[in-house]
C-alpha cells in the first residue's frame, strides 16, 4: 500500500512517519538524515515526500510517482 512519508519533529530529534501509521518508522538526530530514509521509502514506494518544519507546519513536499498535479504537454 502507498503511504506518504512524513518528516516530522519529535521533541530534540526527527521521525520518519508514514501516513496514518500511530508509530514512527524511524527517529534519527537530524532533520536531513530523516528526509534521507523518507524519501528513499517514498520512491519505493512512488507516494508523497512530506517535509514538515519545527512548528509542525508543512515546508515542502516532493512527489515520487504520485503527483495530483502533473505538468502539463
């Protein structure tokens, strides 16, 4: 099943979370390191990069199969 990743703050560290999952798939020191695991997962998976800063908001997002907004021509 797809499930986007989510690169999410967990107090002084970083977790890799898939959507909807209530367990993080992984917590690492540093926000690089877990976009690292997440996006290697969201290929695999060709589902969504979702990259979330330290307040919890959404700062960026990639898409690896999954676009619901392809380019046009």
């Amino acid at each position: 099943m797809k499930k986007n990743q989510h690169v999410v703050p967990s107090g002084n560290q970083w977790a890799v979370k898939g959507e909807g999952n209530s367990i993080k798939t992984r917590i690492t020191q540093t926000q690089s390191e877990a976009i690292d695991i997440a996006r290697t997962i969201a290929r695999k998976e060709l589902s969504e990069l979702v990259i979330h800063g330290k307040d919890g908001r959404i700062r960026q997002k990639n898409s690896y199969g999954n676009d619901p907004f392809p380019p046009k021509g």
